[in-house]
C-alpha cells in the first residue's frame, strides 16, 4: 500500500485535520465508487487510507501497524503506610 498521503493526494510536510481527510475521502469516493464507474481496488485503497491516516492521527496501533511497539505502562508502587 501507499503512503495515505499520496492517496488521498496531501503535502507530504503539512498537518492534516480528520474534518479535511474526511472530506477528501468523501470527494474521492464521489470519483472512483464501484457504483459510479470507479474500480473495486481504487476504491478499497481509497478507504484503507482513510483508516490509516485517522489511526495516525489518534495514535492508534492498526493490526496493519503491528511492527510499531506501544510504550510500555509503568504499574505505580503502592506506597507504604508507616505507623
């Protein structure tokens, strides 16, 4: 798959806001939907890109993303009473 800023067509440096990739993706659905004339493919990689730059955008680790590590919780040490 391709970087989900070249698909749903984003400068590479700019920050990108979920309103503006929910609006290009629904401009880009509107071109290549399989019910308007478009291909099953264009539109499958169309949607894989929304899904992944809201991930990025949130943070989220997709299963696609598997190699990226979450960081690690660190558990907090009761602390003791002294009498």
């Amino acid at each position: 798959m391709m970087d989900w800023r070249a698909i749903l067509d984003f400068d590479l440096f700019r920050t990108v806001t979920a309103e503006e990739i929910i609006a290009r993706h629904r401009t880009l659905a509107k071109q290549h939907h399989p019910d308007l004339g478009g291909s099953v493919g264009a539109m499958q990689e169309i949607n894989a890109a929304k899904a992944a730059a809201l991930a990025e955008l949130n943070g989220v680790i997709t299963p696609s993303m598997q190699w990226v590590k979450a960081p690690k919780r660190r558990r907090r040490r009761k602390q003791r009473k002294y009498a």
